[in-house]
C-alpha cells in the first residue's frame, strides 16, 4: 500500500505531506485506571457534574458548529492518527494519559489548544499533566484558541501551524543550535494536537498545517483528507480566511491585510474582513512558499518556545534508546 510519508527537513525547509492514500487508525484507550476506580467507588456527585458539564458543552458545540458531532468524555482518550507521526484527539486529562500515549504511540509532543477556562471547566490539574510530560521527554506547548470560534481559529492558524511544524521536525533549538542540554535535538518523534474534544480546533490547526506545509493544492482536499479519517466540523471558512491573510490579499483600498494572528481573546472585538470567493481556496507552490514565509518569520522557534515548559532529553533519549 502506498503510504503517506513525512520527512524531517532541516530548518527553513517544510514537512512533505503527501495526499496519497494510507491507513490510519482510531484509537479508544478507555478511561485511566485513576479514573476506572473513581466509577467503582461510586463518587455519584462527581459523576453527576460531569454529566450536566458534557450535555451543556455538547449543546453548545452542536449549536456553534452546526454539526451532529459530541465530546464523550468518559470513554476516555479518543485519537486519530492523521500522518504518520501526526495524532489528532480528545484532552489529556492525567499523568495517566500522558503515559499512555508515550508507551502507546511513542508520544515527543503535544500541542495544546485549550484555554485556561477549557481546562477548568472539565477540572483537569494541568502542573501534573505538563510535569509528567517534562518526566517523560515530551514538550508541551500551549497555542490557545476560543472554543467555537472561526475568528479565534482564522487568528492563531499560523501559530498552531508554525508549533506543528517544529514538533513534527523535532526542531525545539530557541539559540544558535544548542537548548542548553548535551544531547542536541531529538530526531522527529509523534506529536499529540488536542482541544477539548478534538473535532473543532486541533484538526481545523493540523488541516491548515497540511495545506500550507504538505502537498494539498486545495484546502478541500487537505479537508476531506482529515475529516473522513476523523469525522468532526472544524471551520473550514477560518483556514480559507487565514490562508488570505498570510498571502496579503488587498483590500478595496489596495493596502493589505496583515492581522495580528493572535486574536485568542473572547472579548476581541476587531472585526476581521471577509475574503473576496474564492480566495485561499487553492494554493500554487510559489504561494505556499509565500505562506511558509511568512510563518517562519512571525514565528520562529524561539517566539513558540517562549513560556513554554521545557521538557527533560535525558528521559526522552533513554526512552528512544529503548524501542
């Protein structure tokens, strides 16, 4: 079977994703054993919360989105694998999954695109999630985006895909090729994207990645591609939208459009202009070149790695002297 290959390139180079055909495969790794014996003790009030939480966040979500798609949070972590090496799911919600998904799939990274208030809502303890991440070699990064929103998604594409394509190289280096550890980068690993319920967010961050970073000459294609792997409604018109921002398309006026790419803010009011039909509906390579251009200089490894835990190579590189 002809597969779908992802190569490492050096920097200023791109991730090759082709749109040939390759198997894939949806993953269900139930619930941790944490929370398997929360159900047999039965913690009746804790359970009923999170009932009343997951009906009123899938109501929400079906009237945003206007698709028949949930998030059922208690089958535990629920994955698709994209690309080789490209994870698309639910929430890591414990040091349990973290583990799972290292031992499982051999997990380097994780994009996350959740807010604080995400996170609180579901009451997940990040400190543990991202310490364990940092135990077991994997780098967490955190792009956040509102919930829902295609203006939210149209601004922090270019982020999202810029922090994509550094994990999918392994390329975490923040000065003149040293990270402060002995051991150097790591080679390209598998790197988990994930919001809340992975059907909005993340694949719309990893279908935006494989259009300007892979060879999908339309967005449909990169689309289609993701979503009849992992069936969920990210908003398409945010990535046509963002893809007409980065190519600074002009406006009536003839000046360009250049956004901030930054807007993860609920009480942004700025309103975005509309792309002209059509526009950012197909790319030539020039314009990808263009695109990945621009990317590279808004959002350099450094700018994506600021703030951002760091993780321990010591524990990474045993783990690949392992496999």
């Amino acid at each position: 079977m002809s597969a779908l290959h992802v190569s490492a390139l050096t920097h200023r180079h791109t991730t090759k994703v082709s749109c040939q055909a390759f198997s894939w495969r949806s993953i269900f790794l139930g619930a941790s054993s944490a929370e398997a014996g929360e159900t047999s003790s039965a913690s009746k009030e804790k359970w009923a919360r999170e009932e009343a939480a997951r009906e009123q966040y899938n109501a929400t979500m079906k009237a945003a989105m206007s698709n028949p798609f949930e998030y059922q949070p208690e089958i535990g972590l629920y994955y698709t694998e994209i690309t080789p090496g490209m994870l698309v799911g639910t929430q890591i919600k414990s040091p349990e999954d973290v583990d799972r998904l290292v031992d499982f799939e051999g997990m380097t990274s994780v994009l996350n695109m959740q807010q604080d208030k995400d996170i609180e809502y579901w009451g997940v303890d990040l400190k543990p999630v991202i310490q364990r991440c940092k135990e077991r070699g994997v780098q967490y990064i955190r792009v956040p985006a509102v919930d829902f929103s295609g203006d939210s998604l149209r601004g922090v594409s270019a982020k999202a895909a810029a922090a994509l394509e550094y994990c999918m190289r392994g390329d975490f280096e923040t000065s003149d090729g040293q990270d402060g550890s002995d051991a150097g980068p790591p080679p390209p690993g598998t790197c988990y994207c994930h919001c809340t319920a992975g059907l909005g967010r993340s694949p719309g961050a990893v279908i935006a990645w494989m259009y300007w970073f892979g060879d999908f000459g339309r967005l449909d294609d990169a689309y289609d591609f993701l979503t009849f792997k992992r069936p969920c409604g990210p908003k398409k018109e945010a990535i046509r939208a963002a893809t007409w921002d980065l190519l600074g398309r002009p406006m009536e006026n003839g000046e360009p459009w250049r956004p901030s790419h930054d807007n993860n803010d609920d009480n942004n009011s700025q309103e975005d202009p509309t792309p002209p039909p059509n526009a950012g509906v197909e790319l030539t390579e020039e314009e990808k070149q263009v695109i990945r251009d621009a990317i590279f200089k808004k959002y350099p490894v450094s700018s994506i790695m600021a703030g951002q835990p760091p993780r321990a190579w010591n524990v990474f590189f045993d783990w690949l002297r392992g496999r």
